[in-house]
C-alpha cells in the first residue's frame, strides 16, 4: 500500500510519523484545559471530542463515547465500530474530502499542545519474550549454560505489572529509593537506586474482555492497538528483591507510554511471522498466521543540556513471542481481561550489541560503558538525562510511527520521606 | 471493650459475627435486582443505600455516595468521613435509639440475599509474609538449608496479583487449565491442574491513595479495612512457570474473599505487636505501634454433598508483617497507591501442622494425604469439595468476624477452546 493522500499537507511526507495510513488515537489537553480525544494527522490533532459534540462526526447508536476525552469507552464497543469508525476519520482526512476548510476549526496543532494518557490502564502486564534479552540477561545473572530457564521457550512467561505507574510520554520519573545491597555486603540499605535502566518493549492494548481462555487467533482479535512502551527499572532494587516471586518495586516506579496508540488497523501491511521454533509450541499457542510486525525501533539518550545519542536500534520483528500469544497463555487459567488492559512485550533485544533494548545489556551490568556523542560515558541512567523511544513501520513512501516516548529523569528525593 | 447493645436481638450473642460492636460493609442485591450498600448486624443487614436515599442517613456535604451500591467512593473521602459515619450507624443500630420501628423497612435478613463485591478491585497485590509458610514451602522447593531467601527477613516479599481474578464469596472457581511438567517429563503438556490448592490469608483493603513513599504508620491510616481471602493456586502449573518472574497463571484463576469488609476501628481492641524480629529491619520498615491484630482463623473442607472437617486453624498475629509493613514497603519506589487496592498477607501458617495455612504445607506437597470426617483423604481439592475460610476477633462477650469466605471447585472444562 502507498502513502495515501491527505488534505493536511504535513501529512504526506515519508518522515511524518502520522500520515493518512496511521491515524493513531490520543488525549489532549484543549486550551480551556479540557481533555479531549485526538488523532494525530501530520503536525496536527483532530479534535474528535469537538467533532461528536457538534454532531459532525458519530458512532452510530451511541452517545458522548468522547465526551470524557479517553478512549476506553470506545474500544469496549468492539472491532466492529473500531473499523467504521477509522473509515470514517480516513474519508474526512482524505485528499479527497470536499470540506477541508470546515474542519479548520476542529484541527489542533501537536506542537505546544499537552498530551495525556489516552485510555485508563485497567491492569499492565509485562512479559519477557525477546530470545536475544532473555539469554543475555540469563547469561550474566546465571551464566551461559543455565542463561534460557527451561519454561521460556514452551512460555511467554510475564508478570503482573503496576497500572498505577502507566504515565504518558513527556512525564518526569524520579529515580527511586529502594533496598540495596551490593554482593560484598551482608545486609541490605535503604538508598537512592544506582542502576536505573530503560527497557525498549511495545505495548499492546486490550480492547475487548475474556472470560475463559482464548486462542491465538481470539486473543489477536481482541486487541485495538500498539503503543511504544518504556518499562523504567531498578536493577539494583531488583537484583535483591526479586527471589523467589519476581520483579516488584524495581519495577513500579514508573512505565512511560506513547502518547499515540496506533491502531491495529494501521499496522496490519507490517505483519511478519515469529522466528522459528527452537521447540515446538503446545497447540493452544500456535499462530493461525504472521502476529508479529516490522516495526524499526531506537533508543537516544541526551544528557541534560546535551545533545542526544542514539544507543539501540532494534526492530519489534525480534520477538520469540508475539503480543496474540502472550494475551492467549494470560487466558490460559481463565484469568479474565478487560478493556484497558495493557501488555508489554518485554524487553526487545536484537543479535548485536547495538540491537539491545537495555543498558544492563548494552554496558553488561555496567562493565562496559558506551560513550555519547559529547564523549560523556555511561554505565546506566544518569540525573538530568532524557530518554526517548522512537518507532516506526515503513511502508511505499510513508512510516506509520507512535510519537516519541520520553521522559527525563530526575535526581532521586534527599528524604523520600519528609512532607 | 464489652458487648454493645443493639435493638436488634441477633447481634447481641458471642456468636454473630456481626454484633455492633463489628458493623462491616457489604454489597448485596435487592428483591428488584438492584445492588445497595449494607452494613451487617447479627442476622440481618442495613440497607444504607436506601437510607441515603430517603434521607434518613447521609455523609455531610456529600451527595449519592452509596448510589451505586459500592463502597469506592465512600472509601475515597477519608478517615474522617469513615469514623463520622460509623458514629452515626452506630448510633442508628444501638439499644438506646429511639425509633428501632422506623428502621424496620432498611432491614434485609442475610438469610436468602445474594451479596456481591462491596469495592471496585483496583489492583491486587499478595505478599508471602509468614514464616512459617514460607520456611515450609522454602524447604520443600530447596531443601532446609535455604528454605528462607536471603532477602526474607529484610523485605516484605510481595508480588502483584491479578485483579480481575477477585470474586466474592460464594462463587464457584472452575478448576483451570494450564501447562504442567512433571518431574520425570521432558516437555510440558497442557491439561488441566492437577494440583489445586488454597492460601489462608487476610486482606487489607487501601482507602487512600499516596505518591510517594510512606511511612509505616502513614500505611496503616491508609487501610480501610480487612476481609478474608482466599489465593486459590494451581501448584503444578506454578512450579513449571515461576522461576525466574514469579507466580502469574497459577494465582491468576479467582480469588476469593469475604463479603464483608471489617472497618479498622472493629478491629482496634485486637491489635498486636508482629513478633520479634529474627534480623533488625530498617528504619523504614520499623513499626510505631502494634500493627497487627489477634484473629483466630480457620480453613473448612467439605466433599461434594458430604459434610465439613476443619483442616486448618491458625491466627492472624502468626505474621512476620502487618499489612500497615507491606504497604509501606508497596510505595518505597514512588508506586503510586489508588483507592480499592487490595493486599493479600500471604499465606498464614502456625508452628503445627494443623495451623498450616496451604495444602500443599498441610499435606507436605502431597506426600502426607489428611483424612476427612467422612473418611475420605486429600492431597489437594478434588472436584465438588468447597473450602470455606472464617475469621473472628474474640472480645469480651462478643466476636468480630468476616462472615464466611467461601467456594466450590468446579470440574475442569472438557476443552477450555469449545465454545
């Protein structure tokens, strides 16, 4: 498929994140300080909040579905009305629309104008699915012949993640307290985090509910779309706390997301398989067909008042595990899902060592630092830096891309405990 | 404290769960289907929502709290709310009023009435902050010498839950499906759980949200309340998938709890302190006062038609942790804490064996089968059993209880993917 034309001139470019081809969704604040639902087109936002309310634009049979400026009502309403409605938005988009100069006044510029979370996040659960992660993590932690557990190529193995620590791209996260305690220690102390790290992962969204367990089929059915999401971690809080029940405070201080989701729709020409098997897969999580995407994605990192370094570049098509798979093996039980809950999909790792998705990968747990570009070096995240995850799908001479998802870090409180 | 007196002739027994001295919260549905907010006294339960509604009881300044039949929003307004309508129910239901017969039509007998969920779940969390549960379970998965992880005595070990999976007593669990390895396996097969057990915990119920860090004592005047939970666990599915991120499908099936919340101030005359420590903690996890409460707690196991043996009796002060403990621990890396979070203790173990709190201790892992009453033995449930948790603070004349939390086990679906 080509770039498809769009009266928004910013929008037909191969460079904009946001042509007529993407149409992701988002929130954002208007200037009277409300939050409204967007879709981003070129450099700009179409108010769709605006729109519903002066009946230029509906889903039928249904009300106000936009006036709280969040887009979980809407994906409860299922792929039905996900479908009709981006037809919709495409043709009034379109190059072809006999009206542009009526919806001057429902287009909103992106630059200057505040973004929000897009959705409320009902649950997050974060998986470890990239087989280049898993054995490099496995390596150093456990060392090389033990680096794969046995389960992690029979499982999309994940974890129940913290909701509450979701924020949307451009929030500061503060580096974190925690229990410490390095190797030539005996006991633990309650210190500011050392080793604070990224994790370059998507994220995809529930857009429908389970009840009992789904196949892989279901489950890629069920999902509305794809965020770029940066899972912030603690390792030294982790390293100490996760025996025998796994990651909890290292990892809950904060997961930045994209402001834009990206519709499933949008991504559907980037489909790719899975890599193949190194074991065969149990029957209830095999694929019925390509549920991974080609997605390009990099990490930079800028130190403050610095210029930024790019430190990963990876693709989503790494992934042993595709989101489908992971949202079918969280069925499996019969746990049930709901709409707004969010998956990542773990940290994405290429073969290289410019293809890792984290600095304890990059620097191997800090022993070899990378030097930016202003010949500052770095083992892991330091005060004042800003990190941003970018990504794109690139297609006939357009790029379906989420916006960048950046967040500076701030130094750690002097007393996390003084009001 | 002795025996508060009510007009109602049920609650004034050393046998009600539910005298005025306990006025617990609950969700039940009305003859016409509606859902209320209740407030239980010995047999019969108040229906504060339709006293909102005719005006007879309100929250000063607050308008349709109780709407909705769920105890959210009222949580949500804070301790002095919670404290100033307690007075008042208090008040309303104590021997003195003087209008017993005007509060007739507000009366609902349990007997007969369906309760539901009393608060939205916004997120789960389950420790394993008992000893002796985790010394036996520690022992049995890595023999004696490591039976406690090294961080065990320093942190609070915690995991987050699932929240979607918590239910309200009375509800069936169906025995869940999952990928299973045994032993002398090479390859997992997927089939249903052959393993399935209980955890005997507590749960403490977040009535304030925080950003920050919080000190012990601030956590504890964040609770609301406490009800009994059940952590239902498929044990062979948790033994393939744990290591190396914890426990996820096998927790992720239901859980169960008590309908009724005891508010915090029911439960004051029975705190007490955790015992002593086996290692100094840090400071930030150091308790200003007695944190923990004295609850005798048992565990009922009945076979399909047949009738109940106890098979578990314990107390809630065997817990190395409060609640107040793992909720501060909960918010060291900034985790953001919402209104309706729920906390699971852990599962709570005694010294003996017949105060273990998990099957999988009682019957160490299985190789120890319990003989029923009827004659019958067990390793783990067995299709139609149903497990009946019960809780009560015993004061002078007079018990605080939870009501009962309870569950049957339902077959294994024939095939999890028929529809």
């Amino acid at each position: 498929m080509p770039l498809m034309k769009s009266w928004v001139d910013s929008a037909n470019t191969d460079t904009t994140d946001f042509p007529l081809n993407n149409l992701p969704y988002g929130a954002f604040l208007t200037e009277e300080g409300e939050q409204h639902c967007g879709v981003a087109i070129g450099d700009m936002i179409l108010d769709i909040t605006a729109l519903e309310a002066d009946g230029v634009l509906a889903v039928p049979d249904e009300e106000e579905v936009f006036f709280f400026g969040d887009w979980t009502e809407f994906m409860a309403l299922g792929a039905g009305v996900w479908e009709g409605f981006r037809t919709a938005v495409t043709e009034l988009l379109s190059a072809d629309y006999a009206d542009p100069q009526g919806l001057t006044e429902y287009m909103v510029p992106q630059v200057g104008t505040q973004l929000v979370l897009p959705f409320a996040v009902s649950e997050y659960t974060d998986f470890y699915a990239s087989l280049n992660h898993a054995s490099n993590v496995g390596t150093m932690f456990r060392g090389p012949e033990n680096a794969l557990p046995p389960n992690w190529l029979s499982i999309p193995i994940g974890y129940n993640g913290r909701a509450s620590s979701v924020q949307v791209s451009g929030t500061d996260v503060r580096r974190p307290w925690g229990q410490l305690k390095a190797p030539d220690q005996e006991l633990p102390v309650f210190a500011p985090c050392k080793r604070f790290d990224i994790e370059l992962e998507m994220g995809a969204i529930v857009g429908q509910p389970s009840e009992g367990p789904v196949t892989v089929g279901e489950a890629d059915d069920m999902i509305f779309g794809y965020v770029l999401l940066n899972d912030w971690s603690a390792r030294d809080i982790q390293a100490w706390e996760y025996q025998p029940l796994g990651p909890f405070q290292s990892k809950a201080t904060a997961t930045t997301i994209s402001p834009w989701i990206v519709p499933k729709a949008a991504l559907e020409p980037f489909r790719c398989d899975t890599p193949e098997r190194q074991r065969p897969l149990l029957d209830h999580l095999k694929e019925p067909g390509p549920m991974l995407y080609d997605i390009a994605l990099e990490v930079g990192m800028a130190p403050e008042g610095g210029e930024e370094t790019v430190i990963s570049q990876t693709n989503y098509n790494q992934m042993y595990y595709s989101a489908a798979q992971q949202l079918a093996h969280h069925t499996t039980s019969g746990c049930p899902m709901s709409v707004g809950d969010l998956l990542g999909s773990g940290t994405i790792s290429g073969v290289e060592k410019h293809q890792r998705g984290a600095l304890l990968e990059i620097t191997w747990g800090g022993k070899d630092p990378i030097t930016l570009d202003s010949g500052e070096t770095r083992t892991f995240i330091e005060d004042g830096d800003t990190l941003t995850l970018r990504g794109g799908a690139v297609g006939d001479g357009y790029r379906v891309g989420f916006g960048s998802c950046t967040a500076k870090v701030l130094p750690a409180l002097d007393d996390p405990y003084k009001r």
